[in-house]
C-alpha cells in the first residue's frame, strides 16, 4: 500500500526542483524533475484508485450478505497465515505476537 504522506513529501520535493530548473533555466533538469512529478501524480492516482475498488468490492460483498473483514482483521489473518507458512510453523507460532482482533471475537 502506498503511504499518501510520503507521496505528498514527494511531491513537494519534485515541485521544488521544478522550481528550481526553472529559476536556473535548465531545461534537462526541468524535463527530468517534470517526468518525476508525473510518476509522483500516476502513483497517487493509482492509490486512489485502488482504494475506491477495494470499498466498491467491500460495498458489493455486505449487499450480498457476505461479512467483510476490518483491516485489523485483514491484517490479523495476513501475519497468521505467514506464520503458518514458515519453515517451523511451531515456532514462528509460539513467537506470535499479535493479539487477535476484539471484532472476531465479539462475532
């Protein structure tokens, strides 16, 4: 998953050094820095896009009556099954740290 405030970090970092091939009146620093700001801006959108089809695939599943998981749950069952899928599943099991979600149980 891509972190938004390190996207928006990036972003301002390419702007400045649009800015500043700008103020220095080189082109191939201001060609170079422009196509970074383009790949800054595709990752956004693709985020973005990937976030609104995870909730439409979320919306579709509750209106079929299907229990959708919260993301601790998601993330619960994620470090679980990389346990499992260890070399020594009993050990990586014993050193399991992480505390089954509240919703779970309370479901």
């Amino acid at each position: 998953m891509v972190n938004l405030d390190m996207l928006k970090h990036q972003k301002a970092t390419v702007l400045n050094k649009i800015v500043d091939a700008i103020r220095a009146d080189d082109e191939a620093a201001f060609q170079k820095a422009f196509e970074e700001y383009s790949e800054v801006i595709e990752q956004a959108v693709l985020a973005e896009a990937k976030g609104l089809v995870k909730a439409n695939d979320n919306q579709i599943l509750l209106g079929r009556g299907v229990r959708v998981l919260t993301s601790e749950e998601r993330d619960y069952y994620q470090k679980l099954a990389g346990a499992m899928r260890a070399p020594d599943p009993k050990q990586a099991l014993a050193n399991f740290n992480v505390v089954l979600p509240e919703t779970i149980i309370n479901a």
